[in-house]
C-alpha cells in the first residue's frame, strides 16, 4: 500500500454485507491461512477428536425381527 492507495483483496460479487461481517471474513481468512503455515505436531494429532458412533455401512447385515431373543435367551439345561 503505498501513497495512500489501497489494495483490493476481497471484492464482494453480490449482496451488501455490513462493515462488522467483512470484518467477521476477513477474521476467519486470516486464521485459515496462519494455520496453513503451520506444521501440525504430535500433539496436535494425539488431541483430534475420534466418532464414537458407527457406520451402518461396515456393519454385517440385518440380524432378523428376533434375534434379540435369541441374545437375551439361556442355555437350558435338563435334569439327568
């Protein structure tokens, strides 16, 4: 920037957006690039957060209507 001019970095294709949610932008593109620059280490890997839920899609398949039943029921056994 030099003799008072000023470089065009982000230009706004349609819609007005207020002077507080450029400022919002401008914050969250300045973070994105920082963190571009920097190497992530062990602790950052150790610390990501891992989905405790599953995926249906790797699961074996349909079990049946009733096979709860047969998961809750025991084993009989018969007296001699």
């Amino acid at each position: 920037m030099s003799d008072g001019q000023c470089e065009q970095l982000i230009r706004v294709v349609k819609g007005s957006p207020t002077p507080g949610e450029l400022a919002a932008l401008a914050a969250v593109l300045m973070s994105r690039a920082a963190a571009a620059c920097v190497e992530p280490d062990d602790t950052a890997r150790r610390q990501q957060a891992v989905a405790l839920w599953r995926r249906p899609d790797r699961v074996a398949g349909f079990d049946g209507p009733r096979s709860w039943r047969s998961a809750v029921r025991q084993p009989e056994t018969r007296a001699a």
